[in-house]
C-alpha cells in the first residue's frame, strides 16, 4: 500500500514537517548540513511513503508532483523478540570450540 505524504509546515527547529493524511504519519526533515529524518508520528509502518510536492512548486522534473529525498519509507521486519538482560558467558564454550578443532585460543598458538 502506498501512501502519499505532503508538506505541512515547517517546525521551529527549521525542519520541514509532513504528514500524511491516510493514515496520520508525520515526519520532520532536516536540510544539510545535518540532514535527518525524525519520525514524530509512526501512522501506518507498513505502508510505503512517498512526498508529495505542493501544487504548483517546481521539481527536479516538471509535470512530476513527486518530490525527491528522504521520504520513502521501507516498512520494517518484525521486531526481534527481547535478549535476555544478562546474557549467558559464551567464552567458556567458545573456547572448548576452538579445542576441539585444533586451535588453542588461550594460548595464542595453533594447534
């Protein structure tokens, strides 16, 4: 699904903020020297964004009503189940590993 995203304003921090107006998704772009793209409103994260000049502003192609940049938005993989706070000391096992095929990790040396 492909949602269209438009210029609503720009923010006191000088970005340009858009929105999008199916499903509520609004960013805030910052223009170099420090360019950024914060999300300040998810909407729909797994519809494609595309920006959407404002009628009548010029494009790097005219006739074209969209907007280049940093707009688009890949809809993201699920999120990854939480690691464990404390993880388990792999160390012991990966050096029992090494053993096994010959190499002597403790010892810097090669079997």
């Amino acid at each position: 699904m492909i949602h269209e995203m438009r210029q609503v304003g720009r923010l006191a921090s000088g970005a340009l903020e858009w929105a999008c107006p199916t499903c509520g998704r609004r960013v805030a772009l910052a223009d170099p020297p420090a360019p950024a793209l914060t999300v300040l409103d998810p909407g729909d994260e797994t519809a494609v964004h595309i920006g959407l000049t404002a009628p009548g502003r010029a494009t790097a192609n005219p006739g074209e009503p969209y907007g280049l940049g940093p707009v688009q938005e890949i809809p993201r993989p699920p999120s990854l189940p939480m690691l464990p706070a404390d993880p388990p000391d792999t160390a012991a096992a990966d050096r029992a590993w090494l053993a096994e095929i010959g190499i002597d990790w403790g010892g810097g040396e090669a079997a």
